[in-house]
C-alpha cells in the first residue's frame, strides 16, 4: 500500500492492528535494552507477591509494543518525526496477553513554520484478549505534504 501524504488523511479515520502475544522474550529482552530488571518483571517467585500474582510487562514496553504495531497498520504515512505523546498505563500487561492497537486521527493542522509538512494527533488504545483497554493515549506526529 503507498503512503499518503497529509492532505490525504482524514480527521476521524480509524485502523486496527494485527495482535501480538507477549513472552517471556519480549519481557526479558526489554529489560536488557532498558537495563530495568526490576523484580516485578524479571522474577517469578517476587511478582507472586505481589498485587498482580505474576510477572508484568514493562509499561513502556507497551508503549513500544503499541508503536511497533501502528507501523504495522493499514495506517501508512509519509512520517517524518514523532513529535510527542501522552500516555496512560491504564493495566497490566501479562507473558501471554495478546494485545492489538487500534488508532484514529484525532487532529490534523498544517505547520506554522514549515510549508513542506503538517501535524496529525493519532488517539491510540492498546487492548488485551479480553478487549479491556491496557494502555492508551495520543501521538503527535509530524506528516510531509504533497510535493507541489
């Protein structure tokens, strides 16, 4: 599918992404990209102590999670930046969740300082098996214009 341009994205359009199941993996090797391998993430016995009773996902895992599968949308753009985001963690992601994305333009408005590009507002939802919203928030982000 090509990518389109910011006049070519509607306010109000939504997407759904493909789902991915969290493992073990996923937990552990984001722990060593992020050096956080606090116990409630890393270590069976500490987590069944705990509130949850297991092991939970690192939250900006879910975040990551939540970009990564945007990509992986029908939501294709010629993005320039990621400009901002706002986020909430909203509960507990599991080793075994299967989460999926949805996303929906939220805001567009052409650049105050640069003609060549306009920003979109994406309001995202990061959804377990269970349907019951995990994370969720909004991304900024910067959009090329049609060349003239």
């Amino acid at each position: 599918m090509a990518k389109r341009y910011f006049e070519e994205i509607q306010i109000g359009e939504s997407f759904a992404t493909p789902g991915v199941t969290i493992t073990d993996w996923h937990v552990m090797q984001f722990a060593g990209l992020s050096m956080d391998y606090f116990e409630l993430h890393t270590n069976d016995e500490f987590a069944k102590h705990t509130e949850f009773g297991r092991r939970v996902a690192h939250g900006l895992m879910g975040l990551a999670i939540t970009d990564g599968l945007k990509n992986r949308s029908e939501f294709h753009i010629h993005a320039m930046a990621s400009l901002h985001w706002s986020w909430d963690f909203a509960g507990p992601i599991f080793v075994g969740d299967t989460v999926t994305a949805t996303l929906k333009v939220a805001e567009k408005r052409e650049s105050r300082s640069k003609d060549d590009r306009g920003i979109v507002t994406l309001d995202l939802e990061l959804r377990n098996q269970r349907d019951e919203i995990v994370q969720k928030g909004q991304n900024r982000l910067m959009v090329k214009r049609r060349p003239e």
